[in-house]
C-alpha cells in the first residue's frame, strides 16, 4: 500500500533521522535533499549552487528578513545579491519537486513547507515532529556531537528560520496544530519508536484514504 507523507521537523526534533528511516520502513521514496537537485534542474543551475542557496536562504536571507520585519517598514523589499536565485524562484521549485512526489502518492517528504503546500490532498498524512528547546538541544549534542554552546545557538537560529520561513511565504504559523494530524514530541520518544509510531498511523490513514 502506498503511504504519502510530510514531516515538518523542528531542529534537534530527529528529522532528518526519522524520515529516511520512516520511509524505508514504508518503502517508499524519501525527499529531502533530493529538493535541491530538482531545483537545480529546474532551474538549470549547479547543484553545489542549489545546495549553498538553500543554505543561504537560512541562514543569510531569513536572517534580514527578520531584521527587515522589525523596521518601520516591514513590507519593504530585501535585496538579494543578482548571482543567486531569487527566494520566490527557489520556492517555485522547490514546491514544484513536493508536488511532483506527491503527484505518485507515496513518499515521505522532510520540510519545505510541505505539510502547508498539500494541507489540501487527503491522501497525505501530515506530521510535526518537535519537543522542548533544551530537550532538542541535547539530542542535537547527541546526534551530532556539538557542544552545548554550538547546539544552542543552531536551535535558536534554525527555529526563527522555520518560523520566518513559513510566515513570509505562506502567511502561516508553523506550529499551529490545525497544519498536522499528528504532534510527536520526539525527545520523549525513541527514535525507533518514532518510526514505527509514524509507520502505523501513516498505513492506518492510507488504508482510511482510500476508503
């Protein structure tokens, strides 16, 4: 049976663990890095280019456009450097690369906005996966084996990115619970017990589906 699903995962959340093991699991294809490769064929660039510009759009474009949202005027444009991809041109495609997964109707789909982008297709099963900052700082550590300062200043950084992310784009509240059939708190829950937790909900709502 096939299982269609989106996981919007905070930092620390496991993300990035759950998906390809939740996907294996279910044996369908996983999406997450794949994002930028079909960004770069899309838009006929390199994909070290699409991969850097999905870092930049972390970490250097959200960052002034938070900045921009606190000055006087918030709707004022954010210049960006004319070598990179614009950020509505790289949402473009990444949604076209989310949307062409989804057209198969099975895979799981790690980030991109992707639980607000098929909020509307009922075959999806659509995921956040989150827990309390320090509890997600700590399993960063653990995961990823940063110190305690390293992982802090990430969490905090990548958390304001999510949140940016999905409010400038699509005028939304990434933790608003109405976006999710399921909440996981996944620093009180091991990650295998994730996956399988995920697994069973996932073939229980495809099985609903199609009824």
């Amino acid at each position: 049976m096939n299982a269609l699903v989106t996981l919007s995962a905070s930092y620390g959340a496991g993300g990035g663990l759950i998906g390809p093991a939740l996907a294996k699991r279910l044996a369908v294809p996983f999406v997450d890095r794949a994002i930028p490769l079909g960004v770069a064929e899309d838009l006929d660039v390199a994909l070290d280019d699409a991969v850097a510009h999905d870092m930049r759009l972390a970490s250097s474009f959200l960052e002034r456009l938070l900045r921009s949202f606190a000055a006087a005027d918030p709707g004022g444009p954010v210049p960006l450097p004319t070598e990179q991809l614009t950020p509505d041109e790289f949402r473009r495609a990444a949604e076209a690369v989310i949307t062409r997964q989804a057209a198969t109707g099975a895979g799981v789909i790690l980030g991109r906005a992707g639980a607000i982008l098929l909020r509307d297709d009922p075959r999806v099963l659509r995921v956040r996966l989150d827990g309390p900052a320090d509890r997600r700082a700590r399993q960063a550590m653990r995961y990823s084996g940063l110190d305690a300062a390293t992982a802090e200043r990430a969490l905090a950084k990548a958390d304001r990115t999510h949140v940016t992310y999905v409010k400038h784009f699509y005028a939304a509240d990434i933790h608003d619970p109405r976006l999710y059939h399921l909440m996981l708190d996944t620093t009180a829950v091991s990650i295998d017990a994730c996956v399988e937790l995920l697994a069973l909900a996932a073939s229980s709502h495809a099985e609903l589906a199609t009824d």
